[in-house]
C-alpha cells in the first residue's frame, strides 16, 4: 500500500511539475528574450527543474504528513 501512496504522489507531482514546468519556460521565454541570443538551456532548466522539484515534493509530502498524523495520534492516546 506504501507503494501505491508514493507512485501515486510521484504521478502527481510530475503532472503539477510539468505544469508548473511549462509555465516557468512560458514565463523565462518572455523575460530572457532579451538577454540572450540562445535561451535553450535556461528554459530547460526552468521547466525540468520545476519538473523534478514537484515530483519530489509530492513524494515528500505525503511522508511528513504521515509522522504528524501518527504523532498527534499518539498525543490522543495519551489523554
């Protein structure tokens, strides 16, 4: 089950990082057009990095949620 949590997180966040992805490479476009002759590598960078970082964080996140919830499970047993 643990599995399935985390290639679901991991297919989510690699929708929300193209996304995300996509939009930065609209936006880097726009904004390096002018500076550059070639801005290839810059807009790469900007969509597979916003790629892989949401990737990750989804992945991530589920984990952290889960130790909260089971710590504050614990403090309800407590009481």
């Amino acid at each position: 089950m643990a599995a399935l949590r985390i290639l679901a997180a991991g297919v989510f966040g690699a929708c929300a990082g193209a996304v995300a992805g996509f939009f930065l490479a609209l936006a880097g476009g726009e904004w390096l057009f002018g500076w550059h002759d070639t801005i290839g590598p810059e807009l790469r960078v900007a969509f597979f990095g916003a790629l892989i970082g949401a990737a990750l964080m989804a992945i991530w996140q589920p984990s952290r949620n889960a130790r909260r919830h089971a710590r504050s499970a614990a403090d309800r047993s407590k009481t």
